[in-house]
C-alpha cells in the first residue's frame, strides 16, 4: 500500500466536553478475537490513558498551528549560516534543506501510521512501549532519560534575548542574554501551567503571526532577485552553487541534525493526541498540511537569504541571519524593527515546544517512572485542574540550566547536535518496531500506513545518520571548536544509557539487595488522571 492507502478502523464512541462524539480506533481486530492486552502499551488502558485535563479541545487548525509554532521558530531564522558553514556551498546547503525535507515527510507518514495506530499522547513513548514490551519498562525510562535530561528549551529563549537586545541597540552581553532567556522560560511555564485556554490561543496567535513572517521573507527574496532592492547582484551566490562543497560525510551529516532540528515538529501533534478531537483524522490533515508549508517557505527562505547577502556575509552572521537580511534589504532602521519579529517567532516555538515536552513528561510519570516527590505529584495537573503544571517544571529545570551555566556562542550548535543524535538512534529503534509489528501483529487495525519505500529510505537515513558523525569532519574540528566534533555524539549515546543503568537500578538491583518486589496498582488523582504507582512487596528468602 502506498502512503495515502487508508485502512478504515473499527471504532469506539466517546463524548467530547462540548457534547461531540469522537472516534478513536480499537487496537485490535473484533474478527480474530484477539486480546486488547496483547497490544496495548504501557500499564494503562486507552481509555485510563486519555482522563483528566482539559478534555478533547484542540481541532484541526490548532493542530497545525501546533506543528506550524513548533517548526517555524528557530531553526530557519538562525540555522542557514551554521549549515553554510558545513557543508561549505550554496548548492549544498539548499540540498541538504531539501533532503531534510523528504526525510522528514518519511518521518511524518512513520508517525502517523504509528499515531493513528496508538491515538495517545506521548508519541515516542508510546511506540516503544509497543514494539519492545520486554524488558518492562526499560524502553521507557531510556526514553524519559531522553525527553528529560534533553528536552529542555534553550535555544529558542537564548534567539529572543538576542534578537530583542539588537532590536534596542544594545550588544548581547553573557549575563543580559541569560536573564532575558530565563524570563522567557519561566513566564511560557507560567502561562501554560495557570492559563492553559490563553497559552493554546496564544501559540495560534504566534504560529499565524510566523506564516506572515516567513511569507514576507519570501516575498521580499523575490524582490531582490527581480533586482527591485538595495541589492546589487543577488544573482551572485547562484552563479556557482556547489563551489566550496565539503568533501565529508560527517559534514553533512552535522548539518543535516540541524536541518532535522529545523523541521522537527512535524510529530508535535503525537505528543498531545489526548487533548485533540477526533484524534485520526485531524491527525492526518494538520500533520502533512503543517510540514508542508513550512517546508515550501523554508527552501524559499534559504534562497532569498542567499539572494540578499554574500556567502562570507552569512557565514559570519552566526545564529542572527534573519538580522542580516533584513539589514541588507532594508537598511539599520529597519534591521531593529524586523528583529522583534524574529524574538517573537522564537517565543512562539519556546510556547509551543513546551506545551507538548510537557505531556510527554507528563505521561512518563503517570506510566510509574520513578521520580523524585511521587509521581502522583508529577502526573498531576496541579494547580489548576487542567494543565500539567509539574510536568512544566520538569521541562523548566533542564531549560534553566543549560541556559545559565554553557556559554551560549559555544553550547548553541552543540545543543543542536546533541539533542538530534539520540533522537536518531531513537527513531532508528522506532522504524525497526514498525517493521516488527507489521510483521508479528498484522491484525492491528492501522488507519493509515506507510508505504515500504518511505519507511525503507528513512530506515536507510537513520543509520546513516548513526554512523557518518563518528568519521572525522574535513576541517579535523567540526563545528564546536574547542569541543571534541565526536562529543556530541559521545554525551547523546550516554543519556540513554543512563537510562539503562536507572532502570536497572530501580527494576533489579535494589529489589534484589533489599528483598522486594515491586507491585502495579493505579490511583485515579482528583483532576480525574490515572497513574501507576508501585508498592514494594517484602519477598521471602528461601
């Protein structure tokens, strides 16, 4: 079946909060009788899973404005420079957007296949609990180690201080960054923790407001070539696109984690599918209607950047490029203006980054991972009711200190890198459980499936991207001198196996040296959530 094959589910009805009836897939097939257990993931049930909160409130345009507010943010106002600095040419550069952007549609049908499969939020998580059930829970304490200790949103409040301090005219200094940055973390947790109506109207607001920046980027790239601005020979960078091109796969391989970080969020929407209506169908329209217009103004945004500004120009430009386009074509003035917009689209990705790395944080504690304080606390949407505000603060702590201790010109690229390595290794995991399950559990219903050559090339694609970033970069460095181009890799692979080790810790070493077992029950918390916690059961020797 190709990708657009649909396989219609057997449903179940549930009433919304406003009285609407939503549709969600039984995970098994009535005709062979098979047993729900056999593929439900985690200690919860469906229906356990999906209680307490806000309910069902976020339709197809939220959806997309989700995926939309995730993507656009970042990457494509700071990113374009660090990869020209890659993988050494214009051609090659907006190659790699262009392979970043196939890879990630590959991704995008993996994840909904998966999402339509098991409509629940967490995403990751939940796939991995589904395809390697044993040993219990170790999938999901590695993945938690993963969406904890790198789930943090540093980047995008570092880009606002920046961006806001060359608005007013003042130079970044370390600590002036740095305090803006923590602001903005801490006023986005506050918002979705207290406000969680005002937080999802506000990251539409934002997403919309980043569509009409993005546009007008585009747009004036068209003038310049038409030869209508300041700029004297925009056609110069394309006259040669691929002279300068790198040599080295581990160079573009680097640059392609930054391109995939640029474009992640197209699975934002997987995160959430608790609180989305009618979770499988509004899945699959907002999911390749989001990617696929911001990976449309991407590709165009990197052309009218190459258009406004000399390839030495962009190099130098760091993670301010928008900045400098925007002093090219419109002069100072303008520059300072222009670049609160850009704060502001990175504000609106901070806001939608952590709304969703919230609910997974969340899942994670209502699935029993062992946290500090309980995890009936974790899992709870205190204060409110409605919003999980411990699971912000889970986020928030990681967030705080990568902004405050790292020096932000050296950590910036290593983030993106570090973040972008486990999480290959982690999708590798994922294609290969597709392919498992296809093969073991072929009753499942799917509503929607993959086509084998997009699973094949993404299959294909993470282990090259395993692989090429251990092979020394052409210029012996990489690109986070005085850093080791290998650490990042290095540090990646070592939070997930602190994973492993937590979870032996927890599952066998200490039941073992102090006699117990340990003993699922579920708890419902009084915001109507279901969690699994643990009793430890004294064991007898013999």
């Amino acid at each position: 079946m190709t990708a657009n094959d649909v396989q219609e589910p057997a449903t179940a009805y549930s009433n919304d909060e406003d009285g609407s009836t939503d549709e969600t897939p039984l995970l098994v097939s009535q005709e062979n009788g098979q047993d729900e257990d056999e593929v439900n993931p985690g200690e919860l049930t469906f229906d356990e899973d999906v209680a307490g909160g806000l309910g069902r409130h976020l339709g197809i345009v939220s959806c997309t404005m989700l995926i939309v507010g995730r993507i656009i943010g970042v990457g494509i106002f700071s990113m374009p420079g660090l990869i020209l600095g890659s993988v050494g040419s214009v051609g090659a550069s907006l190659a790699i957007w262009v392979v970043g952007f196939i890879l990630s549609f590959c991704g995008l049908f993996v994840y909904l296949e998966l999402g339509t499969t098991f409509p629940r939020s967490g995403a990751e998580k939940v796939y991995l609990e589904a395809m390697y059930p044993r040993p219990k829970y170790l999938t999901t304490v590695i993945f938690a180690a993963h969406a904890i200790l790198l789930g943090f949103t540093a980047s995008g409040c570092i880009i606002f201080a920046s961006n806001i301090l060359i608005a007013l005219g003042i130079q970044p200094q370390l600590w002036v960054v740095r305090g803006i940055a923590l602001g903005v973390i801490i006023f986005v947790t506050l918002v979705h923790g207290l406000t969680p109506r005002f937080g999802v109207h506000l990251m539409n607001a934002l997403s919309f407001f980043k569509l009409f920046l993005v546009s007008f980027i585009v747009v004036t790239g068209f003038v310049v070539m038409g030869g209508g601005t300041r700029v004297k020979d925009p056609m110069a960078n394309f006259r040669d696109l691929f002279a300068g091109s790198s040599p080295n796969s581990n160079d573009y391989a680097t640059a392609m984690f930054k391109v995939l970080n640029a474009y992640a969020g197209w699975g934002n929407v997987n995160n959430v599918l608790n609180e989305v209506r009618d979770p499988i169908r509004t899945l699959k329209i907002s999911g390749p209607l989001g990617l696929g217009i911001c990976a449309t103004l991407f590709l165009l945004a990197n052309i009218a950047y190459f258009a406004a500004a000399s390839k030495e120009e962009i190099l130098d430009s760091g993670i301010t490029v928008a900045s400098l386009f925007f002093q090219k074509v419109f002069g100072e003035h303008a520059q300072r203006a222009l670049t609160v917009f850009v704060a502001l689209s990175a504000l609106g990705n901070v806001l939608t980054i952590t709304f969703a790395a919230a609910r997974v944080n969340q899942e994670l504690a209502k699935e029993g991972v062992p946290l500090p304080f309980g995890n009936k606390f974790w899992a709870s949407n205190w204060p409110t009711g409605k919003s999980p505000m411990p699971a912000l603060i889970i986020h928030l702590i990681p967030s705080v200190l990568v902004i405050v201790f790292p020096p932000p010109k050296v950590v910036y690229p290593f983030i993106l890198n570090v973040e972008g390595y486990p999480a290959q290794i982690i999708h590798f995991f994922i294609i290969v459980g597709l392919f498992y399950l296809r093969y073991t559990k072929p009753h499942i219903r799917r509503p929607f499936k993959v086509g084998w050559p997009f699973a094949v090339f993404y299959f294909i694609a993470a282990c090259f991207l395993m692989v090429a970033p251990f092979l020394p970069p052409a210029n012996g460095v990489g690109d986070t001198p005085p850093l080791p181009y290998w650490l990042y890799c290095v540090v990646g692979i070592a939070v997930l196996f602190s994973g492993v080790l937590y979870w032996a810790g927890w599952r066998i070493i200490l039941p073992r040296v102090f006699g117990y077992e340990l003993i699922p029950r579920k708890e419902t918390l009084s915001d109507g959530t279901v969690v699994t916690l643990f009793s430890q059961r004294r064991v007898e020797k013999k």
